[in-house]
C-alpha cells in the first residue's frame, strides 16, 4: 500500500510540474510571440541519431 501511494504521490507531482511548465511556456508565447516553427522541428528530429544531428532550433 505504501509502494502504491508513494508511486501516485510521484505521478501526481509530475503531471502538476509539467502543467506548471506548460503554463508558463503558454505564458511565454502570449508576451513575446516566439515560437518555432513546426518545419523547423521537423526538420531537426530528423536528424536524431545521425552523424549530422543539427541542434536545437531556436
């Protein structure tokens, strides 16, 4: 029982962190207006596990 309260405890808190994080990404966005662009991404997860791996847009 205590495994299984400690283990919701955890998820618990890791999904209020995420939304916290979400929230203030959101934030972020309403202020500055940056984002990036979908394309931009794509084309950066495609080179994941390649010699040529690009770095993260920014």
């Amino acid at each position: 029982m205590k495994a299984a309260i400690e283990e919701y405890v955890e998820r618990e808190e890791a999904y209020e962190r995420e939304k916290r994080e979400d929230m203030e990404r959101w934030q972020k966005y309403q202020q500055t207006g940056h984002a990036l662009p979908n394309e931009a991404v794509d084309a950066w997860l495609s080179t994941w596990g390649s010699e040529s791996e690009l770095s993260c847009p920014k």
